[in-house]
C-alpha cells in the first residue's frame, strides 16, 4: 500500500519534469532570438559596409570629374539650390545632367557657375579664380537605397576683367570644399 510520502515523491517529480522542460524551453526561445538579433546585427553591418563602399567609390568619381571639368566645360545648369537638387528625381537628372555608368553604378553630374573673383588670385600666378559648384549623384543597381549625392566647389583658372576692391587673397586651383547632401 502507497504512503503518502510515496505519492508526494511522484508528484514532486512530475513537477521537476516539468520545470525542466519549461526552463529548456525558455533556454531555446533565447538563443533563437539570440540568432535573429545577431542575423538582423549582419545585414545592418552588411548595409553599413555597402554604403561605405558605394560612397568610396562616389568620392573617387567625383575626384576623376573635377580634374576632367579643369580642361572641358560641359554639363552646365543654371544655379539651383543644394537642397532642391537632392529633391530632383532621376528623370530630371536623365535629361539635364551628363550621365554614365561603370559597372553596376549609374552616375550623374551638374556643374553651376557660380562666379568669378578678382580679388582670389591663383598661387604663382596672376591669374583670377572661377568659382564652381559640381554636383555628383550615384546609384548602384545592386543596393537600390545607395543614393548618394555630393557636392564640391571648385576653382578653374580665368582672366578676370573687373578690378578688386577689395583685399587680394591666393587660392589653389582645384577643390576647395565638398560635402555630402542628405535630405
């Protein structure tokens, strides 16, 4: 005949059983949502490093540009904003910019004149400065969120005809400044 501490010992063990199960169970649920953090964590990396790279390649291009524009003038667009070309959509870009592609990136460019300087003269030269702003929009076919946008302003040399009133100042050709244009 079952004592009652017999049946108390079955009933315990039942209930160890169970708590066993219940804390593997939590102890599953945990590494699988460890899983999809550290899968999620991945492909953020992942994108991270796709945009970098797509930015890399942006600057370089924007580099080659600026030094092709030093003995061409083309691509041309009347002053428009920073902040209202980033807002153009790719069809205004495909008709009025210049455009070409490399690989799996689509790139496009604007150049404004933005002004003359009599008074910015060219290091060992008499020369005056030419201001412009070039604007370059890439796109990846392979990261559709990698458009990037970037703006420099550049000098060109010229023969200014006005007289400066103003101090005179020495400038470098080339680039003087550039950024990132973000919405």
């Amino acid at each position: 005949m079952p004592t009652y501490l017999d049946q108390h010992k079955k009933n315990q063990a039942g209930f160890i059983l169970f708590t066993a199960v219940l804390f593997m169970q939590i102890f599953a649920l945990t590494a699988i949502a460890q899983l999809l953090l550290t899968k999620m964590n991945l492909k953020i990396s992942n994108d991270n490093w796709q945009q970098r790279q797509n930015f890399d390649y942006s600057y370089h291009l924007l580099n080659y540009i600026e030094n092709y524009l030093q003995n061409h003038n083309n691509c041309f667009i009347p002053h428009i904003s920073p902040i209202n070309l980033f807002k153009k959509n790719s069809a205004w870009w495909q008709q009025y910019a210049c455009h070409g592609t490399l690989s799996t990136t689509s790139y496009y460019f604007a150049v404004e004149f933005l002004g003359d300087n009599p008074c910015a003269l060219l290091k060992n030269s008499q020369q005056t400065a030419n201001f412009y702003r070039l604007t370059l929009l890439t796109t990846n076919s392979k990261f559709p969120s990698g458009k990037i946008l970037i703006s420099s302003i550049f000098i060109k040399p010229s023969m200014s005809k006005e007289e400066c009133t103003e101090s005179v100042y020495q400038v470098n050709i080339g680039r003087q400044s550039w950024r990132q244009l973000n919405g």
